[in-house]
C-alpha cells in the first residue's frame, strides 16, 4: 500500500509574503553601482525551498554588476526601462519583458531613462554540498 509514502511526502503549508516586510534600502549587488531597494520575498519562507523570488527597484543611474551565474535566471521587467547583459550582447526591457539567462554566462543589468527600474528576479537555490 503506497498510502504511508504518500503521507511522508505531504508538502509544507504556503507562505503569504507582504513585500513590505522585506524591504531593504542598500547599494545593489555586484559592484554597487548607485542605490536600489531589495525585497528578497522568498527570504520569508522557510528552509528547505529551491527557488529565490526577489524584486529589486533600481535608482536612476544604478547598475547590478555583470557576474558570472552558476544557474538560469529570469528578469521581469515591472516599470521603467533597463539594459541587460549577457556574455557581452545588450538588449533593451521595458515593462512586461524578460530576459531569461542561461547558466555560465556573465550577466548584468543596469536602469535607464528617467524613472527607476523595477524588476522581479527568480533563480534556484544553491544546490547545498554533499556530505
């Protein structure tokens, strides 16, 4: 009988997340170019899970560095305009666009024009070294 298996394997309970709970104001990631603010909304729900779900908005001027990434990674573009890098290949986003990143690559995005840019951001979790 499979029933106690299946019991084993119940998933956990799901997690609301306020993102104003997890605002926080700091330079963005890979060279602190310029301001941003994070909301690292997955930060909320416990261990173990196996994805990152974060927004960060942009200031004028503000870049996250290019930086190699170990996993694919997908940018959704919210408001305001940006540029994002991959392996040296520019493309332009406006609201409603992704640009989904392929493992290995250098990446990068920064904003432009007048308004900030606010993007959602979702990749894995670091796979966590065998014992």
């Amino acid at each position: 009988m499979l029933w106690p298996i299946l019991i084993a394997l119940q998933a956990p309970p799901m997690v609301v997340v306020d993102e104003a709970d997890t605002e926080v104001r700091e330079a963005p990631p890979h060279g602190a170019i310029g301001m941003s603010t994070a909301f690292r909304i997955s930060d909320a729900a416990p261990q173990p899970r196996t994805m990152e779900f974060r927004r960060r908005v942009l200031d004028v001027g503000a870049a996250v560095g290019e930086h190699p990434i170990s996993h694919d990674e997908v940018y959704y573009v919210t408001s305001g305009r940006g540029v994002v890098i991959s392996d040296g290949v520019e493309a332009e986003l406006e609201p409603g666009m992704a640009a989904y990143l392929y493992e290995g690559a250098v990446v990068g995005i920064r904003q432009a024009g007048d308004e900030p840019l606010s993007i959602i951001i979702a990749y894995p979790v670091a796979a966590k070294p065998a014992n």
